[in-house]
C-alpha cells in the first residue's frame, strides 16, 4: 500500500491506470498515474475538462469501468481493502453501500417505470441493510433533510413527476440509503439551472456535512467545487496537474494550466461600449407566440439590435428563448405583433420568405454534432450555402469554402475531412463558416457554447467577437451562462416564462438598481469564494428578494 | 391516456370497417358469382338472369353490401352454398377450434419466448445465449410443413409418442384435445418463439444501454434483477407488438399446419370455401380473420400506451 496512507483514510487511489481496451489491443490511455487519499468525512474537487478522466475515476472509486475501458494498472484501497482483488459478488456489495454514485442527470438516471421510493428504498433492502419499512422511514427522513417538498408522500411519485431539481436531490437520497461510507459526485448540479443549482449544491453540502460523508465531488466548473470540496485535484487528459488544499487551488494555483482556468472564471467583468447611431437592424415589436394556439410561450416581447450589436437572451431553461429565436426566423410562426428586419416586416412563416430575406439571418446551434451531416465533407457543408445563395461556379465556391475555413482559423485542407474527424470545438467552428457563408446580417446562436469545455468555449466567443470586428455582424446570443454575457453582449433580454422581465444595455440591465429576477439569477452565478454559497444563502434567508421568483 | 385509447379504439372500428369493404368488394371481383355457382351446369343466360334475380343479386353492389353489413351485424351470416347450412353453425365449430389450437399454442409459446429472451439477455455472449439464437432462428428458418412433418416422422410414426393427426370431434374431451393437438401446437410454437424471443432480447438489450441501468449496476443491484426489473418494464411496448403479430398469425396463418395434421380449423374451411365458390363463408371467415387481426393489434397498441409511466401517471 501506499506510504501516503494512514489511519483515517477511507479511499487510497495509488498509481492508478485506465486503459481503452478494444478488441484489437490497447486504446488510448484516460487516466495515467493518478494517486490521492480521501479521509473520512473529507470533500475532494476532481476538476478538469471533459477527457480530464475525472468521471472515469470516480467511477473507479465503484470498481466499474465503461463499457471498451479497464483498469489496467495500480490499486484502489477502500476500507483496507483493494477493489481491484474483490470478487465480482464482494465489488457488487460495495456499490451502493460503501461508495456510491450520484449522476449528472437524475432524468436519465431514474429508471423510468418505478416510483422514486422503489429506487431509493432498492439499495438498503436489497443489499439486507435494512427492512423495506426501516428504509422507507428513513427515506421519508433523507427527502425532509434535502428540504424535498411533502416528503411523507414525495417518493410515490415517479420521476417525470417531478422537477429537475427535485429529482437531483432524489438521487442524493438514493445514493445516502444505505449510508455509504463515499459519495462520487459526478457533476450533479451542471444540467440544471443557476438558481436552481444554488440550491440543490445547498442541499448536497448540508448532507455530506450532517451524514460526515467522504465524498469526490466531479465537475468542471471551480466556482462550484470552491462551495463545498476541502482539497481539490486539477486533472488534463488523464493527469494529475495539481493536487491541494481548495484555498491553495483557487488563491495561487502553482501550474500554468490551473491558472488559466482560474482566470477564465474571474475575467472579464468590464462592459462594452454602447452601439451609437445605428438605424436599427431587427425590431421585435410585441410578439406573442404558442404552441398549436393552446400554451402561450412568447408573450408580448419587444426588442430591437443593430448592426454590429450582440443581444443576449438570458433565462433558465423553459423561459422561451429558444422560441423567440424559431419565431424570429419563422419556424413558429407569431400570432400577433410585428418583426422588422431591415424596416421590412418579415412574413410570420419560414416558408413565405424569399432566398434573400432566408439568406440575411442565420442561425448556429448547440450541438454542432447534431446540426452537421456526418456523411458531408466540410466542403459540402461550408459550400452549400455558397452555391445555394450566391449562384457560383465551382472554382468560386472552392475559393471561398477556403477563405471561410482561414476566418475560422482551420487549415484549408481540412475541406475534404467529414464532422466526425474534428474536435467539438472545430465542429462549432465549421457551423459559424456554415453561417458565414449566407455573408449574412443577424447570426443568431442558441446555447452555441454550452456543449463545449470552458476553454474551448472561450475560444468560440473570441472568434466569434473578431468576426463581429471584421464584418460588422449583428449577433442574437441565447445563453444561460450569465458570466459570457458580461463578455460579449452590449445589450442583454431577461426572460421568464415567456415574457421579457428587463430589457436594454447590458451595464443598465446589469447594474443596480436591478429588476429583481435579474438579481436572482446574477446572485446565483457561483463565484469563486469560497464563502460565496454561505453569503447567498444568508442574504436570501435575511431578505427573500424574488422569493416567489425562485423554483421549488 | 383514455383519450389516446380512445383513439386506438375509434381506429380499430373504422380499420374493420374499411376491411368488410374489401374483402365484399374482392368477392365480387372474383370470377363467377353466386348465381353460377349454384347452377354450375345448369347456367343459362335466362337462368342466370332468374336466379340472381331471385338472390336480388340484379341490384348494385353498394345496396347488397349495406344489406349484407348489416345482416352481420345482426349476427347473420347467410346461408353456406354447398350445404345449405346457416354460415354461423358452420364456422361456430370450427372458430372453436382454431381459438382452442391458438389458445394453446399461445400458453406456451409467450412465457416460453419471453423467459428465454431474458434469459439470453442476462447471460448476452454466453454459451446459452448463442445456443438459443441458432436454435430458434433453426426454427423459424425451417417452412412450417417441413417441420410439422419431420416431427410426424419422429414423435409419431417412429416413437408413436404423439398421435400424427389432430383429428378432434366436437366429442373430445379437454385432455384428448389437448394430446392430440400436441404436435400442431408445438409446430406453431416452434414457428413463432423465435420471432418473440429474438424481439425480448433485442428490446432489454437496448435498454440496457440506458443510464438508468448503469446506475443501477452502480447500485450493486443483481444482474438478473436489473434485466428483469430495471429493463424488461422499459422494453415492453415493442415485445408486446411483436406478440400481438404472432398471436394474429396463430389464428390467421396456420392453414398449413391444419392441413399436414387434418385439423378442422377456420383455414382449411376457408380454403374449401374458395374452390367451391361459397361466397358467404369465404366473407365470414374473411370477416372473422380480419376482426382477429385488428382486434389483437389494437390491443398490443392499448397495452403499450398503458406499459408507458408517463401516460399511466400523468403529472
């Protein structure tokens, strides 16, 4: 065993290796070398960027590996014992009961046909820890601690019957049933909303802390881990770049890396300037929308940008943002009031719309893995548009697929490589070039950075400025990531529930005095301190600014 | 959820609806109609003439076949042309039968299907698992009067195990039937547990790549609990058609096995029907396939909306 070991370690990961192991050999390494010790009752932060490994070490920590990976290398300590030498019968007693796992969707992770208290109750009665009365008792006992609403009757529901929130705090209760010795957190709290998020993380610290739970708290965002870890572990494809205590981490981090992601979290807090004396470029004048005329979803939003403005529509998810931008471009149609683009009213439907009107507004998606054919080369992809606007010959087409993949800093010999070849980030590259190539007015981008890690998000957003520079493009930004808008947007549109709550430059909207579901979300933005969660909650309990704005 | 059942159900009836059509308008496309059939050599023009008169077959096709729908919904199927017999004494035996070789055969064969199909699911790559893929797709690959007469040759006439026709009379009692409608039933069986198992285990194994059934490895719970419990729930909507198919074949398609073993079911009458040119039987057992059809699709298409969490409990 380790010389690092001593008493009141619970888990001691030492030299630990894991390998893609395919049917013809060895595949690329995901974690190499990795080595920590984890105390009772301690809170260690795995942090890094998606193929940092974190995930696949936390899984580890349950003597399971996804399906094509194996551990190939070092050992794995729990209790005194090495998992990795544990029957297949003794692994399976330790999961649930001595570590357990909490996922990144409870949606997913819930099994669909049972009731929450079937699966919270499964682990504890299964595994004979206690009987099915004792631990629906004490189910009932971990929803009240999670401040679940009517726990006595919350766990006969099923889990699309209740809120994302509620269900991540329903797979905290499942995972603290048996009373596990470790909670393998893997970024519990990263689909869910920011005011949302604040609470849930509330309830997650409270009960590691009263439970004296070990726990690995996995997530990429350090504002988060800084809440609620004691010592956190930086990692980069596989490796451990530094390991900590949380102050040391986040106060002077001793590695390049680790600095870069500390300053991409504390950068940027200075406003762009004010557009001035631009007419106009898209007016948005009292829109309401719905779907198939029953649910109202846009409701009575006005708001205008110009060339060269970026907007950004800020809200949590369900607010309607995403429907605003299918009802600018068309694809639902509005019911009343007016867009004016270029001071021409733009036809309700997509389809009534000329090639020329189509070509002025384009749009860049979440996924660029879902909104570029896999079977296309880039050519195709970048040229289509060309050839479909422009009515060009090939050499000019081949021209400007060239000048387009130079504007998004890719080689030209990438033309001929198809989407599954490149990186997440390279794939949004190529969307924008896509968008780009229309050469149109108003690009709007919905979520076009969520998908990607910070870094490489961060990349996007300056590319995606210097375009602006370059060709005067007006952006419409959907975003639920308060601290981009900040970066990027001279204007900004708070929405809730389909209705546009504040409107108007962003150091206006963003400054005091603030409308009050403004300062909700701004407040729930986790900052880096490291008391940041202990201020919001005392703030919020003194004085309930927008209390019945908050989700349940 | 009641409105969508609803749905299905408003769907079956104007499905059987638009089936009674076809299947009057096929019988009146056929060569020769009723009134030749009855005369057979005796057909002259003016005969012709006076017999469709008197059938009041002179009339246009949409009146008779307002007449005949609604006769049949009256439970009046007509009269057989080749013995005069009312059609629902004729069929009544028969439909017994054909249900009783179905009922059988569905026992069986479902919870045989279903039980193998998870079994291969948990043990996916093992040696069980690829014994029971090859065996049944054996089966099913095989035409189905191959099989029922290789089985005739080894269970019957080699061992004597078994008898080689199902030659069942209204006087058999339950246990007789049951002995010597073994060999039919067990044909059927062996034609469609494959399709049914292959489907249980296609359907839980793609369940399980879901998330929910990582966490619940992560759980520590039991491998066959996670097929069965975690999975087998989520997987239904697909068995459950694929079940449905089945079922309709056992009481639609079986005129073959009924002919190797000389069952008296619906499909040999239906067959001896057509070459006589007995129109009204023809349409009643045409009427009653088609009503066994859609009747068990609809209910596969029912119990999938109510196999759904989210349809049964509503938010």
């Amino acid at each position: 065993m380790s010389a690092r070991s001593s008493d009141g370690d619970i888990l001691v990961v030492d030299d630990l290796r894991i390998d893609v192991v395919g049917d013809r050999g060895k595949g690329p390494c995901l974690v190499d070398n990795v080595s920590f010790a984890l105390k009772r009752g301690e809170v260690l932060g795995l942090i890094g960027e998606s193929g940092a490994g974190k995930s696949t070490i936390g899984l580890a920590a349950l003597g399971y590996t996804r399906l094509g990976c194996s551990i190939t290398g070092g050992q794995i300590v729990f209790k005194g014992k090495d998992i990795r030498r544990m029957s297949a019968e003794e692994r399976r007693m330790l999961r649930g009961s001595g570590v357990a796992y909490i996922a990144q969707s409870a949606a997913a992770s819930f099994n669909p046909a049972h009731t929450i208290m079937e699966q919270v109750c499964e682990v504890p009665v299964r595994h004979g820890i206690m009987s099915s009365e004792k631990a629906r008792a004490e189910a009932v006992q971990l929803f009240r601690e999670l401040d679940l609403p009517n726990p006595e009757t919350f766990g006969s529901r099923y889990p699309h019957q209740v809120s994302g929130g509620q269900l991540q705090r329903a797979m905290a209760a499942m995972a603290m049933a048996a009373r596990p010795d470790i909670l393998v957190f893997d970024e519990p709290t990263t689909a869910l909303d920011v005011t949302t998020q604040v609470e849930v993380l509330a309830s997650f610290r409270k009960l590691i802390r009263e439970h004296g739970t070990a726990a690995l708290y996995i997530t990429h965002d350090l504002a988060v881990v800084a809440q609620i870890a004691d010592r956190i572990m930086v990692l980069r494809r596989g490796k451990m770049i530094e390991l900590g205590n949380a102050g040391q981490i986040l106060l002077s981090p001793r590695e390049e890396y680790t600095r870069r992601l500390v300053a991409e979290r504390v950068s940027g807090h200075s406003f762009l300037p004010e557009q001035q004396g631009e007419p106009p470029l898209l007016t948005v004048d009292r829109v309401s929308a719905s779907y198939a005329q029953l649910v109202k979803v846009i409701d009575n939003v006005s708001l205008t940008l110009s060339r060269g403005d970026t907007l950004a529509v800020v809200g949590e998810s369900g607010s309607g943002k995403s429907t605003l931008a299918r009802v600018i471009i068309g694809l639902l149609p509005r019911e009343s009031g007016d867009i004016k683009f270029r001071s021409e009213s733009l036809t309700p439907r997509l389809a009534d719309r000329n090639k020329d009107k189509l070509r002025r507004i384009q749009m860049i998606y979440q996924m660029p893995d879902v909104a570029l054919n896999p079977r296309q080369t880039l050519y195709d992809v970048i040229g289509r548009p060309v050839r479909f606007y422009f009515n060009r010959t090939d050499a000019q087409v081949r021209a400007r697929v060239h000048e387009l993949l130079r504007q998004i800093d890719l080689p030209e010999s990438f033309a001929s490589r198809h989407p599954g070849e490149l990186s997440g980030g390279q794939k949004q590259r190529v969307s924008i070039a896509r968008a780009l190539a229309a050469e149109p007015d108003l690009i709007i981008c919905d979520e076009v950075t969520s998908a990607l890690d910070q870094l490489v998000g961060e990349e996007i957003l300056r590319l995606l400025k210097r375009l602006q520079d370059e060709l005067r493009v007006a952006y419409l930004f959907i975003t639920h990531d308060l601290g981009t808008v900040r970066r990027i947007a001279n204007k900004v549109a708070v929405m809730r529930k389909g209705q546009l709550v504040a409107g108007g430059d962003t150091a206006t909207v963003f400054a005091p005095p603030y409308h009050p579901y403004t300062e909700l979300l701004l407040s729930s933005v986790p900052e880096m301190r490291r008391d940041w969660l202990d201020e919001v909650l005392a703030k919020r309990k003194a004085a309930p600014a927008g209390a019945a704005l908050r989700p349940a | 959820m009641l409105r969508l059942i609803a749905q299905k159900l408003a769907l079956g009836v104007m499905t059987l609806f638009a089936a009674s059509v076809l299947i009057f308008a096929g019988t009146e496309v056929l060569p020769g109609d009723l009134a030749s059939a009855i005369l057979q050599n005796n057909a002259t023009p003016e005969t012709l003439a006076e017999t469709r008169k008197e059938l009041g077959l002179d009339r246009p096709a949409v009146v008779r076949y307002v007449e005949w729908l609604g006769n049949v919904a009256h439970g009046d199927f007509g009269h057989s042309l080749a013995n005069k017999r009312d059609v629902v004494e004729e069929l009544a035996p028969r439909v017994r039968n054909t249900l009783f070789l179905a009922l059988y055969a569905a026992i069986i064969a479902v919870p045989l299907a279903v039980g193998l199909g998870l079994a291969a699911a948990i043990r996916q790559g093992s040696i069980f698992d690829r014994i029971v893929n090859v065996v049944t797709l054996m089966t099913i690959s095989v035409p189905e009067y191959f099989l029922a007469y290789l089985l005739v040759k080894f269970t019957a006439i080699d061992n004597g195990w078994f008898p080689p026709l199902a030659n069942v009379t209204d006087e058999s009692s339950l246990v007789e039937r049951l002995y010597l409608t073994f060999l039919p039933m067990l044909t059927l069986v062996l034609v469609i547990v494959a399709h049914m198992m292959r489907m249980t285990r296609a359907s839980v194994l793609a369940i399980m790549a879901s998330p929910y059934i990582e966490m619940a490895i992560l759980k520590g719970v039991r491998k066959w609990r996670i097929v069965v419990k975690h999975a087998f729930p989520n997987a239904l909507a697909p068995i459950i058609s694929v079940i449905a198919l089945n079922l309709a074949y056992l009481i639609v398609g079986v005129v073959v096995v009924e002919a190797v073993f000389v069952y008296p079911g619906l499909g040999q009458l239906m067959v001896d029907a057509v070459s006589k040119h007995d129109v009204p039987v023809v349409q009643a057992c045409g009427l009653i396939f088609a009503a066994a059809f859609i009747l068990l699709n609809m209910s596969a298409d029912i119990l999938a909306i109510m196999s759904n969490p989210r349809l049964r409990h509503p938010r």
